[in-house]
C-alpha cells in the first residue's frame, strides 16, 4: 500500500488515479478529504503533516510513501512512518532547495531529513508547475486577464502530471533510490506566452499586464513567508542559467519528452472560461 499526502492536489490528485489506475492499494491524505474526492476504492484519511502524531493511522500498513514539504517536523514525520511500516518515501520538494538554498530553507530540512532516515528514498526536485496559472483563473474568466512580474522572462514549468508520473514510477520500482530528480518541461515559456497559450486555447484574447517587483512582493507576502517570497522573486526575475536549463530527468524517468504548457492550458480550459 502507498501512502499520497497531499492527496487533493494538483499533483497528487493525478498520483492517486494513476496508481489506482495500475490496481495498487492507496490511502489519499489530505488536510480535508473524504472518500468523494478520489476513485472507488481508494482509502482516504483526512490528516495534516503539521501535526505529526494524527498520521500513524494513515500510515499503518505502508510499504512506501509520497511526502509533500509541509508542516515544521520532518523528522517526526518520518519517524511515525518508518514506525508504521513504510520502507520507501519519495518527497516531492523544490528545484530552489538546490539552486538557492538560504531561501528554501524548508524543503533542504525536508530533504536531509529523508537522506538520514534510513529509509529507500528518491528526491523530486520540481521546478515550477503549469498549474500556477490556476492564480489567473477568476482574472482571466471575468475580466480576460492575467497579471505577473516579469512578463518576458522564461522559465521551463512543468506540467504537474509528468511530476505525479514521475512520482509513480519511483514509487513502483526501486531503480531510482537514492537519486535526486530536477523536473522541468521541454521548453522555458515566458508568463507573457503562457497567457497567451492560454488565450489560444480559450479562442479569445487575453491582455497580459506586466506587474513591478513590489506589486507582486505584496501579494506573495501574504500566503509565503519573506524569505521564501525574496527567493521566488530572485527565481522568476534573475533566474540562473541551471534554473533555466531544460532537465532531462523526466524523460530520463518516463522514458518520453515532458508535456508543453498549451497541452496543459488545453485539458483545464474550463477552469479559464
């Protein structure tokens, strides 16, 4: 049995079916979850990873575990894993914990705490997820919209379900234990050009409208810590060359070519009309 934390999102949402799909035995966990929000069959704990003492229940019975960057004790968590039976975690953390590490503090706790665990472990390294554009998602419905800093600068995204693929993959099999993955799509896209992939796929247009570092310092600042904020800033705006470098870890891992951002925009349309 394997364990899906954040079990509701965008990632582990795809994890979850495919899984389900592939007839293992999963237990989704989420903050808020029942049994509703994932396929037939599939056990569904509501738990939070800040509080790690309400998770053995999850975990009994676990052979591995998918972990998410979440709560303040990793340590702990791990502990009522291993405890519960779980010899494999895979932890979905960021490409910032290796390319900025003072900023993304967190998920380096989250990853040390993994590699000293003892346990079979594979580090996902995501860069950032086409999914982000879920943020423009009012704006573009209502008012055909979409605002963000640095409007011509490009990043390779990744489409969130070539994560939970990846995620999967190293789940299943113990050819990848040990490894540290940085997953990135095929190509880097601009905000302006994701809005405007976006547009295409709507078959109408969307005015992009460019913010200055301390319009979106504003808003980052009240659902991110500053430190974190500072970081993603420095990301999205001076990246460097590695953070924009194409990575071939997920074709590498799936043996195919990571998805593009349109093929993203086009299966959540509805989200945007």
């Amino acid at each position: 049995m394997i364990v899906v934390t954040g079990a509701t999102g965008n990632v582990g949402r795809t994890l979850v079916r495919i899984l389900t799909e592939d007839q293992v035995p999963v237990t989704a966990v989420a903050r808020h979850i029942d049994e509703a929000q994932v396929p037939p069959g599939v056990r569904a704990v509501a738990a939070d990873l800040a509080e790690p003492d309400g998770l053995r229940g999850a975990f009994e019975g676990a052979e591995a575990l998918f972990l998410l960057v979440a709560g303040e004790r990793p340590y702990d968590i791990l502990d009522v894993a291993e405890s519960a039976g779980v010899r494999k975690v895979v932890l979905l953390s960021s490409q910032g914990a290796g390319t900025r590490p003072e900023a993304y503090a967190h998920p380096r706790r989250f990853e040390a705490a993994v590699r000293e665990s003892g346990l079979d472990c594979t580090i996902l390294r995501s860069g950032g997820l086409d999914s982000n554009a879920f943020a423009w998602a009012e704006s573009i419905r209502t008012r055909r919209t979409a605002k963000a800093p640095f409007g011509d600068m490009g990043l390779p995204f990744v489409d969130p379900d070539d994560v939970a693929a990846v995620a999967a993959t190293t789940l299943l099999t113990h050819a990848h234990t040990g490894a540290t993955y940085t997953l990135t799509g095929p190509a880097p896209t601009t905000p302006r050009a994701r809005a405007a992939a976006i547009a295409t796929t709507l078959g109408e247009p969307v005015t992009f409208v460019e913010q200055t570092r301390a319009e979106a310092r504003e808003l980052m600042e009240r659902f991110m810590p500053l430190p974190v904020v500072e970081g993603t800033l420095a990301l999205l705006g001076e990246p460097t060359g590695e953070e924009q470098r194409v990575s071939p870890d997920v074709e590498r891992v799936l043996g195919r070519a990571p998805g593009a951002f349109a093929g993203w925009a086009e299966r959540n349309v509805a989200a945007f009309r």
